[in-house]
C-alpha cells in the first residue's frame, strides 16, 4: 500500500511530462532532448495547496456555524432601530447571525413609540424569534386661554378648564374645543404628533345671541342659572352665548326646566305651556243671590255658582247679601275636583 503511494508522484510527472511532449516541436532525429521545466511542478504543488486551505476554511466555517447563534428580529410597526447589548446592530426586520450563544439585552426604538425591552436567550446553532409589538409614547397637550377658566373638550369628551393639562395622550389627531360661557367656543384640530402643537393658547373673544322666551299662559317668572330676568312673553336683542339652566315659575303651577344654549348671532327662540292645576269650586248661599268676590276679584256671577277653572290651592273667598252680614272665609281646590262651599248667611237685626 505505501509502494503504491509513493509511485503517485512519478506518475504525475510523467503525465505532466507526456502533456509536455504534446506541446513541444519535435526535434530532428537524433538531437538532444530538453528536461521538462519545473513551474509544471510548482504550479501542481500550489494547486494541492489552495485545495488544503479551502477544504479547511469549509472545516472551521462549520465548525464556528455549530459554535454561534442567530437571532431573528421584527417589530409592529417595521424600521424600529434594533439594539442588543447596548450596541446598534441594524433595523427591524433583521436577522443577525454569529451571535454568541447566550442571554442578551435587546432594545428596540421608533420615533412616536415606547422604547420596547427585553431579554432574549440565543441557543447554539439555531434562531431565536424576537417580535416587538411597539406601544405608541404618551403625550401631553397643555391648553390655556385669556381670560381662564374656559371649558376643554378633546374629541368631544370634558377634561377640565383651562390652564389645563391633559397627559396620557396617543401621537395623533384630535378635535380640541374651548368655550366659556360669555365667548365664542373655538375650535382646532391639534396633532401630537408634532411636538411644537403640544402647547396650545386661545385668546376668547365676548359673543352674544338673541333670545325669546314665551309661555302658555303668560305671565311666568323666567330665571337663567338662578338669576330673575322678567316675566313671560320675554324678548332679549343682546345676551352673552353660552348654556344657562332655565327654569319658568306661574303660580299654581309645576315649574318647568330647560337648558338654553345661545349661540352667537342667532335668535333662540322658546314656547312653553303649563300643565295647569285645575279644579272647581261650587259656591252657594242661605238665602241665594249672594254676590262673591274670589282672591280679592269681584265676580259677575251669584250664588249659587260653580267655579270650574280655578287653580289648586287655597282661595279667599267673600259673600255679600243686602240686609246680612258678610262672609269672608278659605276654600280649598284640588286639581281635577270640585269642592263645594255652602254658607247660611245671618240676617241683620
């Protein structure tokens, strides 16, 4: 076996040196033949060389292959910068291969987004998934106004009056309102995504509406957020914008409540009917044709009579006959009845 080995060599020379002959002019009969150059050997020595050399770098590359790690990286959303172990590595989606097996800090941040942490484990020839499913940064929005106090609405929902501070906010777009009773509300779109509209000022400017206010029937006292401004039919050409609590009182009858909401440069106008509390009283005298005088109003009607629309409650009542004494005493009412009233009257001496 090692006879055969070392016979390989003289083999080769010998195909080299045929392939040589090949090549070469032949000489004329009988003239000296020259040796086969030694490059074709050197050349044939670096040949095996390089194969050794890359044969090996195949050896150690697989050899470090089953020595490392890799690890596979992606966010919600894509383009987050990627850090491990302090050190900026690229941007998601990445994967990194050649990592030293073992725990690792991974870090990964986009701008509008919270800094997302971990710890990952990377395992000796094989890829570990890291998913980063990114939480948008909270913001704040500052809002104040001249003069303060005002109302702040942000997308339709109340959060206070102003200076304000509104925290924990997504970077997006909202509908900002500011209104105070007496100003006209303005309204802003405001996206916090953009850092300069974090702040936001309103210089309020006064408004004011018209206002009409009836009632059925007339004669009711009209209160705005507790305050007495006449009686109905009542007609306002200038009165500050703004929502006001109304209430309407008549007497013997159930207040009514509304809320007003006067806007600038309109008319709002009102109409309210009482539900009136009515009741019938029946009036009648010993002897009759007694004249009746009700709450102080003489009456066209004698006894006796039946009153049917008199409010419910207690009424002062007078009787007069010529030739008796008068009467003066109370009746009540209640609403859907009749009371009745029946009075012997004591003839004068």
């Amino acid at each position: 076996m090692s006879e055969q080995h070392s016979r390989e060599p003289d083999r080769i020379d010998e195909l080299l040196g045929n392939l040589q002959e090949s090549r070469t002019p032949h000489a004329p009969a009988g003239a000296a033949v020259p040796p086969a150059p030694q490059r074709h050997r050197r050349s044939r020595i670096w040949i095996v060389f390089v194969l050794i050399a890359a044969v090996a770098a195949a050896a150690v590359l697989l050899l470090l292959e089953g020595r490392t790690a890799s690890l596979n990286f992606r966010s919600f959303p894509s383009g987050a910068t990627v850090f491990l172990d302090d050190q900026q590595v690229g941007t998601t989606p990445l994967v990194l291969s050649r990592v030293i097996p073992g725990t690792h800090v991974v870090q990964i941040r986009l701008s509008g987004w919270e800094v997302w942490k971990s710890s990952t484990t990377a395992v000796r020839g094989s890829t570990t998934q890291v998913i980063a499913n990114m939480t948008h940064a909270a913001y704040s929005l500052i809002v104040t106004s001249t003069p303060p106090g005002a109302t702040v609405a942000l997308d339709g929902a109340a959060k206070g009056v102003t200076p304000l501070t509104v925290a924990g906010l997504k970077p997006r777009n909202y509908a900002l309102v500011v209104s105070l009773k007496g100003y006209a509300a303005i309204s802003r779109t405001v996206d916090l995504s953009d850092a300069t509209q974090s702040t936001q000022d309103f210089s309020l400017v006064k408004a004011f509406g018209k206002l009409s206010i009836m009632s059925d029937p007339t004669g009711a006292q009209v209160v705005m957020d507790g305050k007495p401004y006449g009686v109905t039919p009542l007609k306002i050409d200038s009165f500050p914008v703004g929502n006001y609590a109304l209430t309407l009182k008549l007497d013997g009858n159930t207040d009514i409540s509304d809320t007003l909401s006067v806007k600038e440069g309109i008319v709002l106008t009102k109409q309210y009917k009482f539900d009136l509390a009515l009741g019938g009283l029946a009036i009648s005298t010993d002897p009759a044709g007694a004249s009746i005088t009700i709450d102080g109003q003489a009456m066209s009607q004698i006894a006796p009579f039946t009153f049917s629309t008199l409010k419910e409650g207690t009424h002062e009542v007078e009787l007069e006959l010529p030739g008796y004494l008068p009467w003066s005493g109370e009746a009540s009412v209640s609403k859907g009845e009749t009371s009745r009233l029946s009075i012997a009257l004591t003839k004068l001496q």
